[in-house]
C-alpha cells in the first residue's frame, strides 16, 4: 500500500497535471460526489447533518461564491501537503511512530493553507464535497497519530492497525487534493 502511495504522492504526478490531462487522469474522482467522498468524506458529510454542526441562520442566507483559486495556487498548496504526506509516509516506513504527530500537524496546516485558497461557500458541489473530505481526513489523521501516545503507562498500542489506518487517511488526503487541482484546471480552462 505504501509504494502505491508514494507512486500516487508522486510530486511529478501533480506538475504533469499542470500541463493537463484532462478526463483521461487516472485519479479524477469528480464525477460523482458518491464517489468522491469516499467512506470517511460520506461520514462526515453525515456528521455535519447533526445538530451540532448546523450552519447558523446567517450563514445560510450567504450566496455561493463562484470564484476559484488559480491552478497554480493550487498546486503549490498541493505539493505542499504531498511533501508533508510524503514525510509521514517515510516515517511509518522506518517504524517512527514518534513522528505521526508533529508530521499530522505539518499536514494539517498545510490542508488549512490550501483550503483557504477556496471561498467559504464554493458554488460548486465538487469543490464543497472535496474540501470536506479534505479537512475531515486531515482533522481524522491527527487523531489517529495522536493514538500513538498510550492513553495511559503500560497500554499497548496496535501500530500496524494504527499505521493502516494513518496511511488511510494520507491517502484521503491526496485524493482530496487531485481532485481539487482536477476541479481548478478543468474550470479554468472553460
């Protein structure tokens, strides 16, 4: 799993986007937002159908916003991350499970960055779906890594379960961000 992540975290994967591949990429999950949420995006989509995460009555009245980032923007955020990604996945490799969290928190920071560069209310449902999954397999990562702290002396933890589960949510990850440098090319160019 983790050489079919490297391959995927690729920096060269994301540059050749640059120049545009168009529907033909191997990654493009935007056609449906089914499918391009994934497991974790669906829970969290349904997640924020609770109570607790209701937008207040004003937020509601405010208007989509149409604009997008430019690509370049985009992918310079999204190398960003890949590199960050590709620091975690070193340390998992190595058995450094000391390093999930300040790597997590680097990600983490690194997604807050890029979803900055989207308006809060994104007229399309692409973009509002590949955000969610973005933030909430980031916010999901740092609670993963955070398992690797024993909840208390003497508590064993499962690192292969909890490495699984960590490369889950750096592939979520990424998967969130190709899809929205798929989303800015593809709209930048109509």
């Amino acid at each position: 799993m983790v050489v079919r992540l490297n391959a995927l975290f690729s920096l060269q994967s994301v540059k050749a986007d640059r120049h545009g591949s168009g529907a033909d990429s191997d990654y493009d999950n935007t056609q449906s937002t089914e499918t391009s949420v994934g497991v974790e995006g669906r829970r969290y989509l349904e997640l924020s159908r609770d109570e607790d995460f209701h937008a207040d009555a004003e937020d509601v009245e405010v208007e989509l916003d149409a604009t997008l980032p430019s690509t370049e923007d985009v992918i310079l955020r999204t190398e960003q991350v890949t590199k960050n990604i590709q620091e975690l996945l070193r340390a998992a490799q190595e058995f450094k499970h000391d390093s999930f969290v300040p790597c997590s928190e680097k990600i983490h920071s690194a997604v807050t960055e890029m979803a900055s560069l989207f308006p809060k209310k994104p007229a399309l449902e692409t973009v509002r779906c590949s955000l969610k999954l973005l933030n909430a397999s980031a916010y999901r990562l740092q609670s993963e890594c955070r398992k690797t702290v024993p909840p208390e002396p003497g508590a064993t933890v499962d690192y292969q379960l909890l490495t699984q589960q960590v490369i889950q949510c750096a592939y979520d990850i990424a998967k969130a961000a190709k899809q929205l440098v798929t989303i800015t090319t593809r709209e930048k160019k109509q």
